[in-house]
C-alpha cells in the first residue's frame, strides 16, 4: 500500500521546519526566547519523510531536539512559539520550554531534555496499543547518543520480547555534544546490535527525505503483517551547534569540509528543483505567512499569572 | 446486610492480595508487572496466580531491567493503563530513579495538565535475618522530596488494602511502601471495596503526655513502647501518618500542641529524612513543644545479629527516650519486648 511520494507537501513541511527554526536563530539574540534550544537544521529530512509516511494513528515520542519532530507532523506552530517566549498560550502554558514541547491533538508526547529517557516510554505506549488491541505504531526518534545508555537497549529487548508495534528513527549525527561516536562505541554499533534483539533494523543507504520516506512506509508495511519493532538508523549532519544558534564549525571539533558537503547538498534545495517555480514561490509565501502570524502570536500572549506556579504538580 | 459487618481476619499481604484482585476486577486497565509477580510464589502471596483470573498481559514477569520497565510503565500509564510495579526490595528502586524522578514526576507539570502518569510503584522493605547492606534500605524521603510523587507506606492489613486500592485509582505516580515485617500481622479487613484517602493520618492510641510519630514498621515498635512506658505511668500517644506526601500535618501539629512533646520514631537514616520534615513542620508551626528523633544509626545495615540489633531502634530505646523526654528516671531500664514478626522471620529470602 505504497503511497506516492508528495514532493510539494514534503517540500513546504521542510521549508516550514527550516524557516522556523531559522526565525528562531534571527530572534534568539533578542533574548525573547530564554531557554535553551537544540536546533534540528540539517536533520529534517528525517521528520518530513517519516511524517509523511505515518498517519494520524501514529504517537509520537520524541526529545530535546524535537523541533522538526513537531513541525513536521503540523502540531500547532502558534502553541510552539508561544511555548518559546514563556508565554501562557504556549504547549505547556510556559512551564515546559523548547526542551518540553507536546501537542496531543497530534499525538505528539511531551519530550524529554534527558538523553534516551522517553524511549521506553515509546515502549510503553506500544504495549498499551497491543494491551487494547488499538491501531496505530509507536514513533519513537532518538539521536545516536541514546544509544550509549543501558536503558535503550533494555526498551529495545522489552519490545522485542512482547512483538510490540514500534519505530525507533535513529538519527545519527555521529555527535554526543562534541564527542564523536568512534570514541563512545566500537564498531559501528548500532544495527548490528539491535538485531541482535530480535529487532527488525536497517540502515539506511541514502539520505534524502524520500529515503526516510520509503524506509518509514516499509516498516509500517511490515508492522501491518507482523507486530515487531523495527528500527531505521538514518545519517544526518547537524549543520548548528549542540545547543543555542552557533554554527557547527565554530569550535574546530569536527572537519569543516563534511558539513560545506552537506550544506551543498541539502535536500531543500533538491525537493525545490523538483517542483515549478509558481508552486515554490506559493509554498514560501504560506511559509512565511505562517512563521510571521505564529511568532506575532507568542508577541501578543500574555505570560502566565504567578499563581499558576503551582497548577498541575499533580491531577 | 450491613457492608461494615463484612470484615474478615486477614494478614497484611493477604490485604494486598485483595486489593489487587479487586481493583482487577473493578478495571480493565489496571495490571501488574514486575520480577516473579506470576511466579508460583507470587511476591509473597500478593500477585498469586492474577495471571489466571485476569490473563498473562495483566499480570506478568519481566526482564530484570528496572529502568526501562518503569519507562515502560510511564508510557503504558500515558496511554491510559494503570500499571502496578511491583519490586520484592525497596533498593532495586535506585535504578528506576531517572524514570520516576525526571519523568513521572514531570509530565503533567511539563504538559501543563494534558497527560497523567497513574503508576503505582510497591516497593518491600526488608529487615532482619540478615537482609544487610542492600536489601534492608527505607528510602521514603528521597521520594517525598520530589514535587509530583506521592508516597504512602500503609502499617496495618485494614489501611494497607485501602491505601493500595486509593494508590491504584489516583491519577499520580505514588511510591507505595510495604514493610515484610508487616505481612504476618493480621487485622479485620472490610470485604469489599474501600480508599484509604492520601494526607490523612491516624491517631492508633490516644494519650496527653507525649505524640509519638512512627512510619510503617517503626509504627508497630512506637505502640509497643507506648505499653511500656504505661508502666511508669507516662500516657503516649500514637500517630501513624500512613500517607507521607502528602502528609497530615494538622494532625501531627495538634497532638504535638496538646502533648508539648513529639517523638519522630523513623523508619530509615534521620539526615535530611522523615523525622527531619516532620520536627521541622512542627517547630516552625507550633509553640514551645519539645521534639527528639529515633532512627536507623548512621551506618549502612550490618548483617550479624548483634550489630543489626544495634542499627535498629527498638520498642526499649523509644520508650527510654520519651520517658526521658517526659521528665522520668534517667536509669529506667524498661523489660525487653518481643517483636514476635521478626523473631519468626527466617530465610532464605
């Protein structure tokens, strides 16, 4: 049941994603936004193919560096931006932060800012799907760093165990911070071991958002037939700093020349050639339109009210 | 026919037992999980063969992975299930702290009331018969520290049961506290269906001339003092708090306002602990009341007979300390009492 690739939706969900977190960039010295941000530039070919593949039955567990998680799947971008200025209209009314986001309507889960701590959650989630006998797959993203904890591969072994209904999107940046993988695991480790957990798991050859695209339908193919977890181990290059707005060749921890490559070879540019002129100019005026009224809508909310401090410590 | 005639003489684990079957029955997305929860033993009788009556998927054995599972917990809880993690001892639950701590006890804040993590943690405390160093460990007040966590550590079978069914229907992640010492000890238990609320204490014996404050099994030893310290005529009131966060302060203030004096008798190291929160509550709220602290000496807990004897307050050294406390002879050596529930435990496990 292999949907066809949509080069125009794929391209206004990665324009959408780029820009906003370019505006995010354009604004942050104004130090409206007074958190944190890990910014996704450079990895959304990742989120665009994978959303686009899932469907509204999907959950969504996602982390720290969740942004084109969020974008990509149109959870509410007025709510996110709000979220970013600490205001009251925000995804968690303020309190959670660039770190936090979550919208339910999209079935997207309150993220985690702790490395590889929402994973079995992800787990959970599926468990409770099969518990219920209710459709849909678990989309679980994490960064290669999530694979150096003991808890991953505990998930890992938890869904294989019960065959349970699960994607782990493995985004490779090769980065932990500033530590290569070479220096936090031998082997390239990634996939060899999770089949070793019985999980259903591939690497995957290209990088482009059409190879996330088709990676993700294939699994959701296989999940259809047979309940088991699967895992897609994509390369990506984060083209910004760990956390905040730096470039990633400031520090002179990684070789410059691979992210020029990957800048030279961002696939927003490739998504574009592919389209008429007239569609692209239509799509980058929504886009803009869309990123101009969301943050005007974080400016126009109001911050939460003091006594709010202590709301919803517990149900 | 009258429900508050319907109780039964039933122990402390058979409590438990009742508890779970009954919210089983009551819920379909209530289950247990947990190492050996469907083994022929069934953690002590309280998960005994559920698997049968309600299905595998509601109540099963696990990989030993206390991180992930309590992950695994959270998630299922998300989705609208209400698991029950059961850990045959307290101290396996410092490998689940990242899960409890950063998320279970964060979501709602961080989703601003979307989600609920309805997850009840049932942690055994083990002593005596040499538990030791690692299988002895009380650690409710690293879990009252935490905003978002409710903790409740029931002492008798008739709260127990209704702590645990008010533990399972709360919308909260709560660290449920049973002690084995506890298990034997026997208690009429209504039949049917009851919650023992959260924030809501006990007076257990009533008296003027001092408040006694115990904590799960240190609740037992505060009674058994209380009967010795009635031999030279000192009259101590009793209070088990059974829920600790939240926990009842009004009554624990107005006791200790009408006695003048407060024993914290804690179940567990005193820095920064239980009888710490609990002494400070009192001296910032209330007039001129004298307070003291008995607890676990501050060592890890040896396993010879001798030295673990030595570790643990016990029924004698409570009532020495309040007698004191209550201007009595300095000398008195009051008779050694039994604790039968620990005398009668052996091993293996």
């Amino acid at each position: 049941m292999k949907k066809k690739f949509n080069v125009e939706k794929a391209y206004y969900l990665f324009l959408l994603t780029r820009k906003s977190e370019e505006k995010i960039i354009e604004l942050y010295n104004t130090d409206k936004i007074k958190s944190p941000v890990h910014l996704s530039i450079g990895q959304e070919a990742i989120a665009v193919g994978v959303n686009m593949a899932i469907s509204e039955d999907e959950v969504i567990f996602s982390n720290y560096r969740g942004h084109a998680h969020y974008i990509a799947r149109e959870a509410n971008l007025d709510k996110m931006w709000a979220e970013l200025y600490g205001k009251s209209r925000g995804t968690a009314r303020g309190k959670g932060g660039s770190m936090h986001l979550n919208d339910w309507g999209k079935k997207f889960m309150p993220t985690s800012a702790i490395v590889s701590t929402a994973i079995p959650q992800a787990v959970g989630y599926a468990y409770a799907l099969k518990y219920k006998n209710q459709k849909g797959v678990v989309i679980c993203y994490h960064g290669d760093g999530a694979t150096d904890e003991g808890v991953f591969w505990e998930s890992l072994n938890f869904a294989s165990l019960h065959s349970l209904p699960i994607i782990f999107i493995c985004e490779n940046n090769k980065y932990a911070i500033y530590t290569h993988q070479d220096k936090r695991a031998m082997n390239d480790p990634i996939v060899e071991r999770a089949r070793a957990f019985g999980v259903n798991a591939t690497k995957i050859k290209g990088s482009s958002t059409e190879d996330f695209y088709n990676a993700t339908i294939d699994c959701l193919n296989n999940i259809e037939k047979e309940s088991k977890p699967h895992l897609i181990e994509c390369n990506c290059l984060r083209w910004r700093d760990h956390v905040g707005v730096g470039d990633a060749r400031d520090l002179n921890y990684r070789n410059e020349k691979e992210v020029d490559e990957a800048i030279t070879n961002d696939d927003l540019l490739s998504l574009e050639k592919k389209l008429p002129i007239s569609t692209v100019n239509a799509i980058k005026l929504k886009v803009d339109s869309q990123i101009n009224n969301a943050v005007r809508f974080a400016e126009d909310s109001k911050f939460p009210e003091v006594n709010e401090l202590y709301d919803n410590v517990y149900g | 026919m009258n429900n508050t005639l319907d109780k039964k003489l039933i122990n402390y684990g058979e409590a438990l037992y009742e508890a779970c079957f009954q919210e089983m029955a009551n819920d379909e997305n209530v289950f247990i999980y947990g190492l050996g929860v469907d083994d022929p033993k069934g953690h002590y009788g309280t998960s005994k063969d559920l698997h049968k009556e309600y299905g595998n998927k509601r109540n099963f054995d696990i990989p030993l992975s206390e991180d992930a599972l309590t992950g695994v917990g959270i998630g299922a809880a998300l989705a609208g299930l209400r698991p029950i993690y059961v850990h045959q001892r307290m101290d396996f639950l410092l490998l689940c702290m990242n899960q409890l701590v950063n998320m279970a006890a964060k979501i709602r804040y961080i989703s601003s009331g979307e989600h609920s993590v309805p997850i009840v943690i049932r942690a055994a405390i083990g002593r005596s018969w040499g538990q030791g160093a690692q299988h002895s460990q009380s650690f409710q007040s690293y879990f009252m520290h935490v905003p978002g966590i409710k903790v409740i550590a029931p002492t008798t079978p008739h709260d127990a049961k209704g702590a645990l069914i008010s533990s399972i229907r709360d919308n909260n992640p709560v660290v449920f506290i049973e002690h084995r010492m506890l298990y034997k000890n026997a208690g009429y238990v209504p039949s049917t269906s009851y919650e023992i609320p959260f924030g809501k204490g006990r007076i257990l014996r009533e008296g003027n001339d001092i408040t006694i404050v115990g904590v799960s099994h240190t609740v037992e030893d505060s009674l058994r003092a209380a009967d010795l310290l009635k031999s030279v005529g000192v009259n101590a009131e009793v209070i088990d708090p059974i829920s600790l966060s939240p926990i009842d302060y009004d009554l624990i203030r107005s006791s200790a306002s009408k006695t003048k004096k407060l024993l914290v008798v804690d179940n567990g190291w005193m820095t920064c602990g239980f009888s710490s929160e609990i002494i400070t509550d009192v001296a910032i709220n209330c007039e001129g009341i004298r307070c003291q602290r008995i607890g676990f000496e501050d060592t890890p807990c040896p396993t010879t007979p001798i030295l673990e004897k030595a570790f643990y307050p016990n029924p004698q050294s409570i009532a020495i300390m309040a007698n004191k406390m209550c201007g009595g002879n300095k000398k008195w050596s009051p008779p050694a009492v039994e604790q039968h529930e620990i005398l009668s435990f052996k091993g293996p496990f």
